[in-house]
C-alpha cells in the first residue's frame, strides 16, 4: 500500500501547485500510516520534492510527453500505481488534474472526489471534504472503493517544508496510442501563468476597449499579478481566450482576485469563487460582483486604477 502523488511540471519546471500535492500528500500518508511515492513527469529536478517530504520519487522522461496529453499521462499514472500497490492517488486540481484524474478513476475503477480542501476526517471509512455547488458549498464525501483518487482545490492546503533524504527512480512507461494529435501551441512567455498566480487582475467590458488594458497590465506588473479577462472580453476580441476566466473558462482560486470594470455574471462568480479576498472596481453600485466581493469600490476604473497603481508604487519604494 502507498499514496501516489502525481507532481506536475511545465517545462521541466515545477508549478507551485506540485509542491502544494505533494505537501498535502505526505500528511495523507501518515495519516493511512503508510509511504507516499511521488511521480514526475519530464521534470529537470525531481530531487526538488525531498525538500517537501518525498521520500521516493519516480521520473518518466520521453521526448514525445513534452505537450500535454491526458490519455497518456492517466495511463503512465495507472502503471505507476499499480507498480507502487498505490490505494491513494492525489493530483491537483489545475486544468490538465481536473482531465487527468477522472481518467485514473476510470482506468482503476476508483472512487474519486474534486476540488478536495482538506485532510480525510476519517480514514476507515475514508471521509474527505471537497468545494460543491461552484464553491458555494463544502461536502463530506466517503469514497468505499479499495483505490482512491483525490484532486487537491488550489490554495487550500498550503506549502509545507518537511526535507527527507529519498531517492529518484527512472521508470520506463508504455505510452499508449490516444489519438490525440497537437496542432500548434500558443504560450505566453515571461509573464505570470493565471494557474501559478497567487495574485490575479481581471477587466471586463467597463474597459470599453482593448486598447485600454495597458493599465491593467500595469496594475498586474505592480503586484506581480497574471492578467485576465471575463469571456465578454475575450468574445470581442480584445483580449486572448486563453485570459478568459470563470465557469466556462479558466477557474481562479488566487489569494487575491481584482475584478475591474466586470458586472459579475453568475458563471464568472462561480469560476472565481474560491479565491480567497475578492476585490471589485466599477461605476454601477447594484453591480451582482458587490454582493460576492470582500472589498468593492464604486467608481470609475480610469480614475481608481491610476491612484490605485501610483499609491502602491509608493508603498514599495518606501519598503524597499
């Protein structure tokens, strides 16, 4: 028996959220009082995990992974886990956990449990907490199955130091045939990822026009914040669709959420519920974003954003 935690990386690089798993992972292991096997992915330093309490960490190294692909990478987990006699399988909850976790269940015939935001209450049964109803609600959730897979909500958890000595182990995997193939790739490059980002700054159509968002990457390149729109936004062509946040685009669940000139649709709300302080900026008082917000303020974004950005490059040359 063990808990397997897939470690995502992007570009031989580890995302924040892969010590986050891994974190939450070996705390789930001491709890079932068994080890915890951690698998990486054309990772450039794997041996990084020790440091969050990894004690045995298997690399897959192919030159064919280096796009993304759910089938295969499901499948490579599958052989891992059953290699490892893993009971337990936590991944995060990003985009590609979310497409990749549902697949392990299926692969395993396992119970699987989403947008999970704490440790199991209870071991035997086995009874976990996960975000529902679009992060308005929690449940308590028992999964009866002999294999188990968990994906962890962003920020729920935490990083945690805990450095053992360990080992890394190069594991040979099939790689199954998907039927998948990648086109093109378009990546944004020196900036912060809307996956990464504790700190994220959104505008909508208050903006009146793409040629309006140098403020808001302004406003993002103060905080070092990732920049990011609502669909509106991104439907008209002013912004990217890969800055669309909300239910139908990129879930945020950042420490801090800037919403400008965004009225607060119900699928914008329930894809940004769970960042944890939510701030919004508009002229309109009844805007539904007030009513989920944490702070708002009422007026106009070409006013509040400049004094907003002047005051804060104040406060960080003072605390330099």
């Amino acid at each position: 028996m063990s808990v397997l935690v897939f470690a995502e990386s992007s570009e031989g690089k580890f995302k924040k959220s892969a010590f986050e798993v891994t974190s939450y992972g070996k705390k789930v292991s001491e709890l079932l009082g068994t080890n915890m096997v951690v698998l990486t992915i054309n990772s450039n330093e794997p041996s990084l995990l020790h440091k969050y309490g990894a004690q045995k960490i298997i690399t897959v190294t192919n030159s064919n992974l280096t796009v993304f692909n759910a089938k295969i990478v499901s499948n490579i987990i599958k052989q891992v886990a059953e290699k490892e006699s893993a009971t337990t399988i936590i991944v995060d909850s990003g985009a590609n956990g979310l497409y990749v976790a549902p697949l392990i269940a299926v692969e395993l015939k396992a119970g699987y449990a989403s947008n999970v935001t704490a440790l199991p209450s209870s071991t035997s049964p086995f009874i976990i907490k996960r975000k529902s109803f679009s992060s308005k609600a929690f449940a308590n959730c028992e999964i009866s199955t002999d294999v188990k897979v968990v994906s962890l909500a962003k920020n729920s958890f935490g990083v945690f130091e805990n450095e053992v000595v360990g080992s890394v182990e190069e594991f040979s995997a099939t790689i199954v045939e998907s039927g998948i193939t990648s086109v093109s790739i378009e990546q944004t490059k020196g900036k912060v990822t809307i996956a990464d980002a504790d700190i994220v700054v959104s505008g909508g159509r208050g903006l009146k026009s793409g040629e309006n968002w140098g403020m808001i990457e302004e406003l993002a390149s103060v905080l070092g914040a990732a920049t990011a729109c609502s669909k509106p936004v991104s439907d008209l062509g002013w912004r990217p669709h890969s800055e669309h946040v909300g239910q139908t685009g990129k879930p945020v669940a950042s420490n801090l959420y800037i919403a400008i000139g965004i009225s607060g649709a119900i699928q914008h709300l329930a894809g940004v519920n769970s960042s944890k302080v939510k701030v919004v900026i508009n002229t309109d008082p009844e805007a539904p974003f007030f009513k989920a917000a944490d702070y708002g303020i009422v007026g106009d974004a070409f006013e509040v954003v400049p004094k907003l950005i002047e005051k804060l490059k104040e406060f960080k040359s003072n605390n330099a």
